[in-house]
C-alpha cells in the first residue's frame, strides 16, 4: 500500500496538549517500575535499578544515520538510529552483547537526548529509530515534547526486542507511527533458556496485536518509505529453535497476512552462545529456505529477506 507522507502522529498530540499528560504517566511507572514484563517494582527515579540497570535517565551506547535497516525505513539518506543502553531482555547470543549486556554508552538527560533527534533529522534521516526502547520509554517522551518544540517532524521507529508491556504499548497510542518489534522464539523452552523470558510468547503476541491495532499494516509512500505500520523481524536460529512456523501463522491468522515480515538471515555466536551446544554455529542455507517456505506456507504475503 503506497500514500502520500503526512505529518507524523505526535504532531496532533502536541498540538492537542496531550504529549505533556503521556510524560507524566509514563514517568508515574519509574516510581513503581511496571514499564516491561518484568515488572521489578523499583523506584527508578529515586536511583534503584531492576533488571535493566536503568535508573531515571537513559543511556545512549550512539547514535548516527544507518543504512542498514530495512529498505522501506533507509531510503537515500538512512534511518537516524538512537541506540540505547541495556536491555530489557538480554538475549544470552545478543550481537550488540556490549551494549545490551555490559552497558556501554553514556547516561543521557531529555535535552541531550531531544538533541541527538534534532541532529538526525537535519542530517536528512527519514525517520528516528529508537533501538532498545523498552525500559526507556518515558524518557523518549520527556526528550520528544522538547524535540517537538523544537522542530522534530519525521515519524518515530519503536525497534524492540518484542518483550513489551502491551500496556505501555496502550500508552504509545497516537506516539509512534511504525513499530518494529522482533519476535524471536515461540517455545517457552527457548525463551527461557536464552532470555530468561518464560512469558516471551505470551507477552510478544500480547504487544504486537495492540501495534498492529494502532499502526495497521506497514504503508509507503510514493518512494518506498515507511510512513505508518507494522514491521516484524524474525531471527531464524540454528537447529529451529526459533519456532518460524508458528510464529508465522500467528502474524498470518491473528494479525494480519499482509504484515511486513523480515525472515533474518544473519545470526552467529556473539555473546554467551560461544560454547552452547544448540546455537554454537552459524545457520545453514537449508536452515534458512525452510523458514522462508513457512512463512510463505503460513500465508505471509510480504517478505523482507
């Protein structure tokens, strides 16, 4: 589906008055932290840390144009991706393992981080992607209402790891237009044994319906650019573990046929997988035909691979 580029969502929210009461209400949840499902229940604002070793303000590990996302977030001049520290769900064979696990970056406050948005958008990015937003999400929203003061026009990119609260999701209602979580394993089993994450599925399905109820399928404008949607990253992993068949006719028969599905074909021991019998080793061509083939079997009509 192709349009016309309109105004990004946020734009109506300020100017209706509302980003400064979603501020309010997403940095309520700091106080009592229930912003992801691990629902530690720390007060972040007063300098406790849960799971996530995040306390009131954000890490930025860096931020700069990159070329290699998606085609339809890229385009000519890259998509302005902000990577933050940490993690909510520490994926044991993470590729960005410095990042996600050690917290490598360097703690930002909103004015910094309105800043590095700003500096995007003049570099000509098309959109600003927020990578590991999922434990930082009031502090978008304090950095985006002094973004937005400031001139930020271009849509916001939510590109998680697919562990979100479907409520916090609720509460980003109107905020984001594209979303790009990731949804890595469908077995209890796996997620547990790589991201000691038991409830992955149950939450990942959970977030990912109230996305695509927000944002709909992905839609492009007349360049091939994301202006609103859903897209959803599928890592394939060695020996099947990641569930591709199921997690394709779920996208199929309960979200949408039409859902913009990236079949990922580059995963290799990083992290903790050194050593790990099941996921010590690169996928093979076979690996990865096959998991192409269910999704098309599943009934998937867009394919990004």
């Amino acid at each position: 589906m192709t349009t016309k580029r309109c105004e990004p969502s946020y734009l109506k929210l300020y100017r209706e008055g509302q980003l400064p009461s979603r501020v309010r209400q997403a940095l309520d949840l700091l106080k009592d932290c229930r912003l992801c499902p691990r629902e530690c229940h720390v007060d972040r604002l007063s300098g406790e840390l849960g799971v996530c070793r995040t306390g009131a303000r954000a890490s930025v590990a860096s931020f700069h144009p990159h070329f290699g996302e998606e085609a339809p977030l890229v385009g000519s001049a890259g998509s302005g991706t902000i990577f933050f520290s940490s993690c909510n769900l520490f994926c044991s064979f993470c590729q960005n393992f410095a990042i996600s696990h050690l917290g490598e970056g360097e703690e930002v406050d909103p004015h910094r981080l309105a800043a590095m948005m700003l500096h995007l958008m003049k570099r000509g990015c098309h959109n600003i992607n927020l990578v590991t937003p999922s434990h930082v999400v009031p502090q978008i929203l304090q950095a985006l209402f002094i973004a937005v003061g400031q001139g930020l026009n271009i849509p916001l990119v939510y590109n998680s790891g697919g562990y979100d609260s479907a409520d916090t999701i609720r509460m980003l209602d109107g905020v984001f237009d594209i979303y790009m979580p990731d949804f890595k394993f469908w077995e209890e089993a796996w997620a547990t044994r790589f991201c000691q994450a038991p409830d992955y599925r149950e939450q990942a399905t959970a977030a990912i319906r109230e996305m695509h109820r927000q944002a709909g399928d992905l839609v492009l404008d007349h360049a091939g650019l994301a202006v609103r949607g859903l897209l959803v990253r599928h890592l394939v992993m060695p020996n099947g573990l990641a569930g591709t068949r199921e997690v394709m006719t779920f996208l199929a028969e309960e979200v949408s046929p039409d859902t913009y599905v990236n079949i990922m074909a580059q995963y290799h021991p990083c992290g903790k997988a050194t050593g790990d019998p099941m996921i010590d080793r690169r996928i093979t061509p076979a690996e990865y035909a096959a998991a192409v083939r269910d999704a098309i079997a599943a009934g998937i009509r867009r394919l990004d691979r």
